[in-house]
C-alpha cells in the first residue's frame, strides 16, 4: 500500500465517520417523532420525569441506528477504496 492512498484514506474515513453521525442523528430523530408516544423530542436520560422503559427505549433504538449506519458508511467506504486504489483498505 503506498504513502498516498493510505495518507488519503484516514481524511475520507473521518468525514465519513461525521457524516454518518449526522446522517444517524437525523435518522433517529425522524423516528422518534413517529413512536415518540408523548414528545416528538427524544428523552434526556439525566431527566428524572422521563420513565425508565421511555429513555432504554430511545436509547435502544439510538444505537441500533448508529450501528447501522456505521457499519453501511464503513462497507461503503472501503469499497469504493478498493475500486479506486485496486487494494483493500487499511486496517
């Protein structure tokens, strides 16, 4: 692997890891305004009004998203790696 397309990598790895962090912040705030039973805002886990099933379930349902997202923007991205620098990403 040479010094140019791994330098190239770490830079479009990282604006991807931002990027599907919005990406997965948008996503879950879209679904949490439809199963949202009384707020369309997800609960803050640090308010005490917010029941225990409501805030494990925003969170659940979080991180399922986040994971997703991340695992399809991480496949993504080293396959377009691969396609563009005809060898397998860095580890």
């Amino acid at each position: 692997m040479s010094k140019i397309t791994r330098s190239l990598y770490t830079p479009l790895s990282v604006a991807t890891g931002v990027g599907g962090g919005l990406l997965a912040g948008a996503i879950f705030g879209q679904i949490w305004k439809r199963v949202g039973v009384d707020d369309p805002e997800p609960p803050d886990a640090k308010d005490l009004n917010q029941s225990m099933k409501t805030v494990i379930a925003a969170a659940a349902i979080q991180g399922l998203i986040v994971g997703v997202v991340r695992a399809l923007l991480q496949r993504a991205g080293a396959h377009g790696y691969q396609a563009v620098a005809h060898e397998p990403p860095p580890s």
